[in-house]
C-alpha cells in the first residue's frame, strides 16, 4: 500500500533568493533588538539613577505586601486560638453548670446540711397572723 505524499518541488534560484533575504533581515532585526536592548546606554549609571525611584517605590510596595501577608496569617492563627479557648471555655461551662445544678438539689443540700446537725422539716411550716390594734 502506498501512502500520500505531497511532491517536492525543488525551489527556483529567485525564490531561494528571496528565501535568504527574509531569513537575513529577520536575522538582522533580532541582532539589532538585542544590539539596543543590552546596549551601553540602557544600561547606563545615568539611567539607573533615573529608575531609582521606580525601583525604590516596587520595593516598598514589595515590602508593604510581605508585611501585610505576615499580619493575616498571624491574625488567622490568632482567630483559631481563639476559637479553641471559646469552645474548652464553653465545655467548663457546661460542665460546672451541671454540677452546681446537681449540688442545689434539695436531697443533696440535706446531706450536706445534715453533717451540721441540721435536719429537714417534716412539718409544714406554719403561718403566724400579726393583729394590730389601734392605739390612741
């Protein structure tokens, strides 16, 4: 089985010709980019005094950013921490909230009474009735 080909056509003199004169000029082009921009004058004193407030402002922003990052990473560890000590605060809470309300039981408070000699009423307790007479 044979497999489709394109034919080469062997270029003429006028298009080789042409062929190397494009090459040449982008050749040339890319030598002359690289010619202006590693140039002397690019990189000269006088123009990296003159690019010194640029650089010094990129740097300070640099800085204002890699500061800023710092704070919120410390302000969320500190977010954390602080829900942590919420939540322990919380379970405390609840748990010394249970056993006040197991001490103040009735039963509980008469035994603990009940080691001072104290006892519980068995009586209900009775109603004392003050009568005022007028007195002139």
């Amino acid at each position: 089985m044979v497999k489709n080909a394109y034919k080469k056509v062997p270029l003429s003199d006028e298009q080789q010709e042409a062929l190397q004169d494009t090459v040449e000029e982008k050749a040339d082009a890319t030598r002359n980019f690289f010619q202006s921009f590693l140039g002397s004058d690019r990189f000269s004193s006088e123009s990296f005094v003159r690019y010194i407030p640029f650089i010094a402002f990129a740097g300070l922003l640099a800085i204002i950013y890699i500061a800023n990052r710092h704070y919120a990473e410390r302000t969320a560890r500190e977010i954390d921490r602080l829900g942590k000590e919420v939540k322990e605060m919380n379970w405390d809470y609840k748990s010394l909230s249970a056993d006040l309300m197991k001490l103040t039981t009735q039963t509980e408070i008469a035994k603990r009474v009940d080691t001072m000699g104290l006892k519980e009423r068995t009586q209900p307790p009775k109603k004392i009735v003050v009568v005022k007479t007028l007195a002139q």
